[in-house]
C-alpha cells in the first residue's frame, strides 16, 4: 500500500469537512432523538415500554458487531466508498423506519440503519488522517469533536420540537434528505490506497459472535437476569474471543488488530477511550436521576445537563489545535484531571442548589472530557500505520461503544444494589464511581508519556 499526498487541497478540503459534517450530525442525532421518542413510540404502537427499548438495542449492536469488519472493509476497497454506501443505508433504511407500521417492522429497519451507522463510524476517523495534513491532524479531531458535542446538544430540542408539530415517524423521515445531500457531497472525500489482502470472512462472524454474547452479558447484568445466563453469554463469549485472538494473530493485516495492540502508544489510548467513556456515560445516565430525584422537572434536567454538550463544543476545536503541539499524554490527562474534579463536585453540591451553582460543575466536566477526546483520538489514530488508518479507526469507534455499554450497565447495577438506600443515594454512588473512573483514565493517559 503506498503512501498518498500529506492531506487534500483547498477547497476540496471544506467540501470533505462538510460532507463529514451532515454525516456526523445525522447519526448523532438519530441515537439521540430515538432515545427521546421511545415513550412515544410505545405508545404509539401499543407496545409495552421495556419491548419498546429494542429500537435503541438492535441500533446498537448492529453498530457493535459490524464496526471493525466494516473498517476492514475500508481498507481493502477505500474509505470513501465505505463511507459512501453506509450513507446510503443509513439514508434507506431511516425511510423505512419512517414507514413502519409495528414494532418488528420498526427494530428490523433500526438493524439496517444500524449497519449504516457503521459504515459511517468505521472510517470516520480514518478519512480525517488523510482529509488534514499531518501537522493539523488534531485540529480535524478537534472538529469532529465539535460536531458531535454540538449535535449532542441539539438531539433532544428538535426531537420535542418535531414531536411537537408531528407524529415520531417524521424523526427519521428527516434523515432523508439529509442523507440524499451528504451522499452527492461525499464525492469529495479522498480517495485512499487499497489493500491487497483478502476480507475475513471467518474472523467478521466471530467478531460478531463475541462481541454479541459480550453485550448479552453485559445487558444481562443491568436488566436483572439470572447469573447462569450471564455467566453463558459472559463464558460464550470470551471462548469465542480466544478462538479469535488466536485466528488473528500472524496475519498480515488481522481483522481484530492484534497487531495495533502491540503498539504501546495506540493500547493505551484506547484504553484510555474505554475508561473515559465508562466514567462520562455513567455520569449522563445517573446525573437525570439524581436531579429528578430532587424534584426537577424533565424540561429543567435537560437544561441542567446541557452546559456538558455545550462547553464540549467550545472546548473541542481548540482542543484540537492543542493537540498538536501538546502531547497527548498530558494534554488529555489534564482533561481527564477537569472530568473527575467536576464530577466529584457535583457529588459534593449542597442539596437543591440553584441552577448556575450545577451549570458550572457541568461544564467543568464538558470542557474536560473535550480538552481530552482530541488529543487522546489523535494519538491513537497516528499510532496505527498510515496503511491500517481502517483498522486504527474502527477500534476508536469499539473503543467509545464498549465505554458506553459498560457505563450503562454499572449505573443499572449500582441502582440494583441500592433500591433500599433510594434513588438519590444510588444516583450519587454512581456519579462518585464515575470520578474515580475518570481519575483511572487520567493514570493511564499519564503513562503514554513514559512510551
């Protein structure tokens, strides 16, 4: 695989930005608005609230179990035509959930658009390493990360605003033609150099294996079901891991890269990813708990949460700029360092405080958790060779859904074991696990100025 000019040229470079702009800010909001619109939907179709949840779980397990065979994908046939036709789907699919009629029709289509997203997701990261020069890698991390805290932002506003005028179905009919746009705007990403090696075949259906028994097991912990079939999902699982792991190892460019975990540099920045996404998802589902519990309404918990997506926002491109010239290892520690210290206040807020007395807490731990999203993203895709941008870019993805699904699921557990204490109380654990979490991956991101 040869290498290709140090990035794309102006003007070509703001239609690539742009293209990856309408694309980030669709699957963003997608996993947002659906969040919001479940009540609605269940009502809708007459189905039961807890069923009604597989319109979210079935989004995100197709992403899970297709990310990194898609990413190889990218490798073997160019990140552009990955990137193309995961539009594509997503934009199709989004019609058809649009047009669902009942419950299954509508977590069939949600599969669907979910293989979409992941084609999205897969080479995202990827196409910036070769959209920026080398010198402003962080900067197009940076901008990403700007795209996605803005979209954040925005989901739950223009969900109630379009389910305030129309029925659910609109809240994916939009992404029509959107997707129409970004699919002709596409056309100005870089064209990438093309692999020589062969797809896996074997190694995508144990990928999906093991990461679908994984996520059994997880969801099992948090929905309460017996430990004989989480310990079946959790043994299943990590049988299937080992066969893989094995499988892989040797191979010139393995499916599960193998080969990237032995760089130091992209390890830990990967386990960093994982250990900050635990800590901040942790946070954004306990934190709605915790400020109902005392006796906020929806409206106001959601403009209390808001200064985190916001100050992320601002916080990302600069970032970005920073990184590259700061190292990673301190920059994103001291970003993780902000996290922890705004979480712990948060935990340590006098009861019923006003709401600017939480906003700055919240935007402590926005702003920390941008100040080092950048930095650590472009130390791990600059880790992977240029060749295995595909791979390097996928495991970024893994890295941030693994986070989320573990964060989700230790929030569930800690409100498991706490029922007796309340809600507030299991509320506050959680947030207090999620600080020391924070303070871990702030540990780990120290460490990489040591490799």
């Amino acid at each position: 695989m040869t290498e290709i000019s140090d990035g794309v040229k102006l003007p070509q470079r703001y239609w690539a930005i742009l293209a990856q702009a309408l694309v980030i800010t669709m699957s963003v909001l997608d996993g947002s608005i659906a969040n919001i619109a479940l009540p609605t939907i269940a009502a809708d179709l007459a189905v039961a609230p807890a069923d009604s949840i597989w319109v979210v779980n079935s989004y995100q397990l197709a992403i899970t179990v297709s990310l990194l065979p898609l990413a190889a994908l990218g490798d073997i046939h160019g990140y552009r035509r990955v990137y193309f036709w995961g539009v594509v789907v997503f934009t199709i699919a989004s019609l058809g959930c649009a047009l669902s009629s009942g419950l299954n029709m509508l977590v069939v289509f949600r599969v669907v658009q979910g293989f979409g997203a992941a084609g999205l997701m897969s080479v995202n990261t990827a196409l910036v390493r070769f959209i920026f020069p080398r010198a402003q890698l962080g900067r197009g991390m940076g901008i990403n990360g700007m795209i996605v805290s803005i979209s954040a932002a925005a989901g739950p506003s223009i969900a109630a605003g379009i389910l305030s005028v129309a029925p659910w179905p609109y809240l994916f009919a939009i992404n029509v033609p959107v997707g129409l746009a970004a699919m002709v705007m596409t056309a100005a990403l870089p064209m990438t150099p093309l692999a020589s090696h062969r797809f896996d075949w074997r190694g995508a259906l144990m990928n999906a294996a093991m990461f679908g028994l994984a996520i059994a097991a997880v969801d099992g912990i948090g929905h309460g079901q017996s430990w004989l079939m989480v310990a079946v999902a959790a043994l299943g699982a990590l049988a299937v891991g080992i066969v893989f792991v094995r499988s892989q190892r040797g191979q010139r460019a393995p499916m599960l890269p193998v080969d990237l975990f032995a760089i130091p540099a992209f390890a830990l920045s990967s386990l960093t990813s994982v250990c900050s996404f635990i800590a901040a998802t942790m946070a954004l589902v306990a934190l709605p708990f915790l400020f109902e519990s005392g006796g906020l309404s929806t409206a106001a918990t959601g403009l209390l949460i808001t200064p985190w997506p916001v100050t992320s926002g601002i916080v990302a491109p600069i970032a970005g700029r920073l990184a590259d010239r700061i190292p990673a290892g301190k920059l994103g520690g001291i970003g993780l360092a902000l996290l922890s210290l705004g979480l712990a206040m948060i935990v340590l807020a006098p009861d019923h405080a006003g709401w600017l007395n939480m906003a700055w807490r919240m935007a402590l731990c926005g702003g920390g958790f941008a100040l080092f999203q950048a930095p650590n993203n472009r130390l791990l895709i600059a880790a992977a060779p240029r060749e295995r941008s595909g791979a390097g870019s996928g495991v970024l993805s893994s890295s941030r859904l693994l986070g989320q699904t573990l964060g989700a699921a230790l929030v569930a557990v800690v409100f498991g074991f706490t029922t007796t204490q309340g809600v507030a109380f299991g509320a506050h654990l959680a947030v207090s696990i999620a600080a020391g979490t924070a303070v871990l991956a702030m540990v780990v991101s120290i460490v990489r100025l040591k490799v």
